[in-house]
C-alpha cells in the first residue's frame, strides 16, 4: 500500500507597506527554479523598482520563465520602453495591458505575483518606492506610503496563477474583437467563492483554522464579484465595520449598505485617502452628508499616501486588494482581492487600521452644514462629472 500523505498546509501573512512586501517578493523571485508570473498597474523606475526589474532578469538568465504584465497606463510608454531595453535581451516576457486604450478605459489594477505555483502575493501595493508618490516619482512623501498585501503558499496559490495566466492569453489575442464577440456568446456564469479551507495559519508557533478565497472584477464574467462580496458581509454584520480606501466614490447600493449597517447599531469607521486630488477629494465629500446623518463615522487620513484597500468586519471577516471603492474599481478596472474568515487574521489587520484612525481626523456633520453654499455646491458639481463621467465609461452600469 502506498504511503498516504497529508494534503499540503497552507498559509497566509499580511505584509504591511514595501517595508515588508519588496524583501519578500525578491526573495521569492531570487528563489524561483520554474517561473515567475508578475501582474502590477505601475512599474516604476526607482531603486525599489529596479531591484526587482533585476531579480526578474536574473531569474531569467539562468532559465526561469519571466512572465511580467504592466498596465500601459499606470506604468507609462516611457517605463515600458525603459524597461523592455533590459527585459528584452535578458529574456523577460513583458505585455501590455489596453495599450492606448484600444479596450476602452479598462486598466487592470491588480497586484499578483505567483512564483513556481509555489507562493503568491495578492494586495495592493505596485512596484514603486514607497517614499515616493506614485502619481509623481519626484515628490518625496513625509512617511513611506501605507498599503497592504498578504503572501500566500499552498492550493491557494493555484487559483491566483490561473488568474494571471488567463490575463497572460488574454493580452495576446490578436482579433480582439472577435474574441470579445466569443466571450459575449458564453453563459454570463459569475465567478463565485469557493472557499479554500486553509489547515494550519501559523502565527507565534500556534495553529489556527482560517478560510480565504480568491476574487477578481473583470468586465466578462465577474463583474461585481468583489462589490457583492463587500455587501454580503456589510450587509450580515453585527457589531463593526472598517473599511480604508484611498478614493471613495461608489454605487448607491453600497452606500445604502453603509447606511443600513449604521441605522440596526453596527459601529461603522470609514477611514478615506485626503490631499492626493483635489477633484476626488470633492466627489468624496458628496457622499459625507448622508453617511454622517445616518451614524457612519468618517476619518480623513493626512499622514501620509494611503494606498491601502482593505476592510474587517466583525473582527472575523477581512479583505486585502487593489479594489478601491470607487466607480472605476467597482465598475471598469479589473481587479484582486483576497477574503479571509479568520479572526486572528482579522485582530491583527484590524489592529493596524485602528491605529490609522487614531493619526487621521475625524469628520463631524457640522462642519459640512457651516460651509457655504458654493462650496456644499462645488462638491456636488464635482460628482456630477464623475457620475457623468463614469456612466460613459461603464455604459451607462454606475449608479
């Protein structure tokens, strides 16, 4: 009789901010025997960057398939030509993401990394330097950007690498329409959890139970699959809400979730990026008369970039990705995100946010009702160009 063995253990560690993300991610690059498939929307060209621009080509010449998918847009035609001069010769796999916009305003938005089906990264951090701002490499932030992302081994990690791969075939199609016109022609079948049972989460020595799924938001078949798993959980929650996104500007139902959630008594904080953009900054403060009437607590962070999408509910159900909640993450972009059910993953995670909260500033319904009139009225100015705007964009599904 053959030996029976146990089915792999997996794990999963959230990473916070470059600090932990980038030693290891070149780790797990300079470790890598089989392949690396790297998905980001920026990929810059500083010192962060192109240490791991060198641990791919490394990887590379010594036989390592290097797969890397960029988003024209975030990244840049200036990058990618900066960067396929040393990926090119080394023998790096690079494709672009809707180069100038031949697939409309689609990004892909996603952060993921899958080395040797061994080991994945899922978040929402890009490859660029953290103490720099990510829409300008020459403005040097006060504190490194604060962001998230978790590392993942086991059969997990196999989901993730279907993802990107799917991505990898997607890009390479040439008669794109045609193949638009075939995705159309399949049953509009969703993309539902499957939740993988993780055996052991090892945390200080001590085994825990912990269940997480992976998630995506494309424009074929999963198309609210992220928003609909943030109102299933808002909408069974009982005692708390954090939810930290860089932009706020969602649909109206996950506004009445928000609301709803804050009229039956659960404790809802939703801690927003301020100070990037002065348009989203205004399309945000649209929606703060509402959610401050109906007990939603609001808290502007100052400190520094907020780059971090994250969430924990209850203190047993958390999310980490690249999904903001705004209409071009929820609605256009594709994106990533990992759920987990687990409540030591949830206390540590919710730990971080509590203090993000603590060093940002509470907004009070009153300061709103004090402001003129040409103000309150710029704000709603500013999100009727962004409904507009967003209504083209998705053809008419934000809401």
């Amino acid at each position: 009789m053959p030996a029976s063995h146990p089915p792999p253990e997996n794990q999963l560690k959230l990473l916070v901010s470059g600090a932990d993300f980038f030693p290891a991610l070149l780790r797990a690059i300079e470790e890598a025997k089989q392949e690396v498939l790297l998905e980001t929307y920026i990929f810059s060209l500083d010192d962060t960057a192109n240490a791991v621009k060198q641990a791919l080509v490394d990887a590379a010449q010594r036989g390592v398939v290097v797969r890397l998918i960029t988003d024209w847009h975030g990244t840049g035609r200036n990058a990618i030509a900066t960067l396929n001069q040393a990926f090119l010769p080394a023998g790096v796999e690079h494709r672009n993401f809707n180069p100038w916009f031949k697939r409309g305003y689609t990004r892909t938005h996603r952060k993921l990394c899958v080395v040797d089906q061994r080991i994945a990264f899922v978040g929402g951090i890009n490859i660029t330097d953290d103490n720099f701002c990510d829409f300008d490499p020459n403005l040097a932030l006060s504190t490194p950007r604060w962001d998230f992302a978790v590392q993942l081994s086991g059969p997990l990690v196999h989901d993730v690498w279907v993802e990107i791969s799917a991505q990898w075939q997607r890009i390479a199609k040439l008669d794109w329409q045609a193949f638009l016109a075939k995705q159309r022609s399949l049953p509009r079948i969703p993309n539902l959890p499957h939740w993988r049972t993780l055996a052991k989460f090892i945390r200080g020595g001590k085994a825990m139970p912990l269940q997480a799924t992976f998630l995506v938001r494309n424009n074929f078949h999963n198309r609210r699959t992220i928003q609909n798993a943030y109102l299933k959980a808002m909408g069974t929650a009982q005692q708390q809400i954090f939810l930290v996104t860089p932009y706020f500007a969602p649909g109206r139902k996950f506004i009445a979730a928000l609301i709803n959630a804050a009229q039956r008594g659960v404790e809802v904080t939703l801690l927003i990026g301020a100070g990037q953009f002065p348009l989203l900054d205004a399309v945000a403060h649209a929606f703060y008369p509402a959610l401050l009437a109906n007990g939603v607590r609001l808290v502007e962070y100052r400190k520094t970039q907020l780059h971090a999408k994250v969430a924990v509910i209850d203190s047993t159900w958390a999310t980490v990705g690249s999904s903001n909640f705004d209409g071009l993450s929820l609605f256009v972009n594709h994106e990533a995100n990992v759920v987990v059910k687990d409540g030591a993953f949830a206390n540590e995670l919710q730990g971080h946010i509590q203090n993000a909260v603590a060093d940002g500033i509470s907004i009070a319904l009153s300061q709103y009702q004090d402001f003129p009139w040409y103000k309150r009225a710029g704000y709603r100015l500013a999100y009727w160009l962004y409904k507009a705007l967003l209504s083209i964009a998705t053809r008419g599904h934000y809401h």
